[in-house]
C-alpha cells in the first residue's frame, strides 16, 4: 500500500426462532436463472421521501454506470451520496403533491427518474426492483489472500431478483461475497459465501459465524439466493426479522439444500445471531485509501469523499476514467485495472475534485 499524499489533496433479548413447518421447495437447480450477461444488471433501487438509493451488486460499478449517475445527479441535488452497504443515494428529488400513501416510483417525479436510469442502462428493463444489499470484498482476485470472486455479485443478484416475494426481505437481509480476507464478514452479513482456498468450494456463513456447510463456488450464488427466497417465504412479509436475526431457519435451509455439503465441526458449535440494525454493523474500522499494486501489475487507487459527496462533475470523470470501479461497504471509491501512469495522472485530477487519498485526513479516521 502506497501513501497518497496529493499536492492539493483536501484534507477534509433472544431472537424469536422463525421456523414455520413448511416444506423447503427449493427452485430448480440450475445456473442459467444467475448467468452473468453484459447490459443492465439487478440494481436494487428504492425512494423515501426526497431521496433515491441504488445498491449495485457487490458495489461494482461500470464507468457507464457513473456517467449516468452524473447525469441524474446534475439534475437531482448536484451530487450522488455514498451511503451504508456500498450504495449511492440521489437527494433533492422532490415529489410532487398528490394524495394517498405512494410506493416506491409511485411519484411521478420519482417514475421519470426510474424511467431515465432505465434508459441509460442504470435500471433493467421494466424499472426499480427492491433487493436484499450484496456486499462484495473491492479487491476480489487483486491481492494474495483476496480470491478472485468473478461474476458472481452480478450472479447473486440476478438469482434473487429471480424469486418472487424477495423484496420483502429488502433492507433487512445483508448478503455478502468474502474474497477470504474477512473484509465483508467484518460487516456481520446475515448470509455470506467466503472464497478461502482452492479446491473450488466456499464455506457458508451465518450471521457472521463459520457453519458446518459448503458449496461449490459455481452455485454459490443459487444456493444463496433459494435460501433467501424460502426465508421470505416461511416468515410470510410481516413477520421477516430485521437483519441479524437469523438462527435454525437458515441452518437447516442450507444443510437440506442439494448443492450444499455438510462437513465436520464441533458439536457444541452453535450459530448465534446479533440483533445489531444493519446500519450498525455496517459502521466498520476505518476504510484503507490510497494506491495498491496489484498482483496483475497494474494499480488500484481508493479514496474517500467529504460527507460521502461525489460532486456530478467528479462522477462523471469516475466515467470517464473508463476503468472498473467499487463502493465498498464503509464508503470507499476505488478505480482498479490503472496503468501507473494512469493512476498517477488520476490523482493529480481528482484530488483537486474532492477524492481524499490520504490515509490520515479526519475523512478517513472518522474524526471530521
């Protein structure tokens, strides 16, 4: 890890057991449903009063996918917000009167916004869907120790947009993908897969403790998914916990799963489940900034952003980088696959913008 220093850098009780007796129907066991494609992926988006959050799967981010930001945010409160769980929020949307209770894109303000991220490629086709926030470790595949994770944020998030009555468990249920350096358990996901060797397998984690289960890494975003989907479906929509409060429902989901493999543990081990909200656990030790090399040769740069706000202009340079790029759970930017000459001239541009590259500035330590 290479300090950054810019020039001009800114310093700135018990859970309620929730098995309900109903069989396990597990959806067929097939991949295709997850199959990664190019082109608008599952982002979970949602409106509450003033404002509009997307979470991107795992918080990968294309370079399209911050010009469009750039373009909602110019007209939307001049900046995009990075908030809990890696997602990015729009402020200032303000709707317009009409009576009732409106849901989610309801408004008509908020439907032409959903309507211009759908047009840009922001949104799939068909508008806004609410689901459970995938966590993915940023560095995945960059790093000794940090597994590559491949596709399979945009795979999880497609398998669960696949089942129905998902949305319940919509800001209550943490996923998480763990390249095997524990930056994404750090974050108490109710439901994770860590990559943690070869052999092609990820062990299974529920509420941030290790189970006697197994899956191969290819199903992992299925399996994940389909046990999701029975929780939603055996807690019924008005009595899904909040996040953290998962126990035997899950366990026994996934020993039962077919793609699943039990493997030895202590039999005193017992899974335990922290009532802590999802915005707590999502409060972690202060970020990493700065320039990495990566084991590919190349240079991933992370940054932060004063009060998590990323100007429109400066979202639009993130585009126009035209590199890969990440929101990680405790709000850190990060631009991969940069050339060192790339990387360099990157800091010299966007610090001046507001990205805070110093591992010492108040932005990072939490002290401003």
């Amino acid at each position: 890890m290479r300090q950054i220093i810019p020039e001009h850098a800114r310093a700135p009780g018990p859970p309620t057991p929730l098995w309900s007796g109903r069989p396990i129907l597990w959806s067929a066991m097939d991949d295709s449903a997850a199959d990664h494609h190019p082109g608008p992926r599952n982002v979970s988006a949602t409106t509450d009063g003033d404002r509009a959050r997307l979470h991107f799967p795992g918080g990968r981010l294309r370079p399209s996918d911050w010009t469009a930001l750039a373009a909602l945010a110019a007209d939307h409160g001049g900046a995009v917000h990075t908030v809990a769980g890696g997602g990015l929020e729009l402020r200032g949307i303000e709707p317009e009167p009409a009576g009732g209770v409106q849901q989610d894109g309801d408004d008509p303000t908020a439907r032409r916004l959903w309507e211009r991220a759908t047009d840009t490629g922001l949104l799939p086709p068909g508008g806004p869907r609410r689901l459970p926030v995938v966590l993915a470790s940023p560095l995945a595949g960059l790093l000794d120790g940090h597994h590559d994770l491949a596709d399979l944020p945009d795979r999880l998030s497609a398998a669960l947009a696949g089942h129905t009555g998902i949305d319940a468990l919509a800001g209550r249920l943490l996923l998480g993908l763990d390249d095997g350096s524990g930056d994404v358990l750090a974050h108490t996901p109710d439901l994770a897969a860590v990559v943690d060797g070869p052999g092609g397998t990820a062990r299974i984690h529920v509420a941030g403790r290790a189970i006697a289960v197994r899956v191969p890494v290819d199903h992992a975003a299925v399996v994940l998914a389909d046990v999701a989907a029975h929780l939603a479906r055996s807690a019924g929509p008005a009595d899904v916990p909040a996040s953290g409060e998962l126990h035997d429902l899950v366990v026994v989901a996934l020993d039962s799963h077919p793609l699943t493999t039990t493997v030895t543990r202590d039999a005193g081990a017992r899974v335990t489940s922290p009532s802590t909200p999802v915005e707590r656990r999502l409060a972690a030790a202060p970020p990493t900034v700065g320039w990495v090399d990566t084991s590919d040769g190349l240079v991933s740069l992370l940054a932060v952003v004063a009060e998590g706000a990323i100007p429109a202009r400066l979202a639009e340079f993130l585009g126009a980088v035209e590199r890969p790029g990440t929101v990680s759970a405790d709000g850190v930017i990060g631009l991969h696959g940069l050339t060192e000459g790339m990387a360099e001239q990157v800091v010299r541009v966007l610090a001046p913008m507001g990205m805070i590259f110093d591992a010492t500035s108040p932005w990072v330590t939490g002290s401003a």
